[in-house]
C-alpha cells in the first residue's frame, strides 16, 4: 500500500511532519480526497507551494493558483539512463536559452549531480548532505 507524508519546514529551518495517508488506490480522486482532508486539517491555510514526484490532476483540483506545483527535479531524472539524459539535457539547454550562463556552468559538473552517472557507485540512497547536516547538528547539541 503506498504511503503519502506531508512535511513542510518550521521557522527555525527544521524539517516536521503534518501527516500521512496509506492509500489503497493511488486514483485522481483518491489523491483529491487526501489533499483536501488535509487542507482541512490545516484549516483550509493554502501551502505556498506544493513539490511532488509526479504531474497530478489532483492537485490543480484541490490547490488554487496560489499554491505553487513544483516537481522534484532529482526525481524526475532518476529514471534516464546517460544516453536518453544527453538528448534531453540538450533540448532542455536549448528550450531555456535565457538561462544558458547558469546551464554552461552546471554542464560541467553534471556528472556529479545527475543520478545516472553515479548508478555504479554506492551512496546508501543518501542524495544530499541533508544527513551530514543533521548528525553536526546533533553533534554540536552535544558539546
């Protein structure tokens, strides 16, 4: 059964739970009515922003205009392989021409941030500093 857990960032930068929801069919409207219950949960105050792993209909049905839809971007690459990641990085640089200064530079470090160019090396599904940041954290309570 597929779990859904809603987080967010408190004021103090920490990451916290809101809440989670086993779904027995992940449907249009099965995403709607979790949305919506937790929305209610909320009383009704609209996320700024919203960032999935997939393009739901749910979530244009659910969150107004307001609420920004972000996609992971690290997700949605996982899956290329390098050859099929070249084509579209290219058509990427090409459809987003104002941006090309900030896409030469991270072009020549794309084999270190893309996930298919690592797939041979073992990293215990960590894919970002995130759990080297919270052990200093923790570390520096301890002094």
């Amino acid at each position: 059964m597929p779990f859904g857990i809603f987080t967010g960032v408190n004021n103090f930068g920490q990451s916290i739970c809101f809440a989670g929801a086993l779904m027995c069919q992940e449907t249009i409207d099965c995403f709607a009515w979790i949305f919506k219950s937790f929305l209610k949960m909320i009383n009704n105050h609209l996320p700024k922003a919203i960032l999935t792993d997939t393009i739901s209909n749910a979530i244009q049905i659910t969150f107004d205009h307001n609420t920004k839809h972000v996609l992971s971007f690290y997700k949605c690459i996982k899956e290329y392989d390098i050859e099929n990641f070249i084509v579209k990085w290219e058509e990427f640089k090409i459809n987003f021409l104002n941006a090309k200064a900030y896409l030469d530079r991270i072009d020549k470090v794309k084999e270190k941030w893309i996930p298919c160019f690592n797939r041979d090396t073992f990293l215990a599904d960590m894919t970002s500093t995130q759990h080297e940041e919270s052990i200093e954290a923790f570390e520096s309570v301890l002094e």
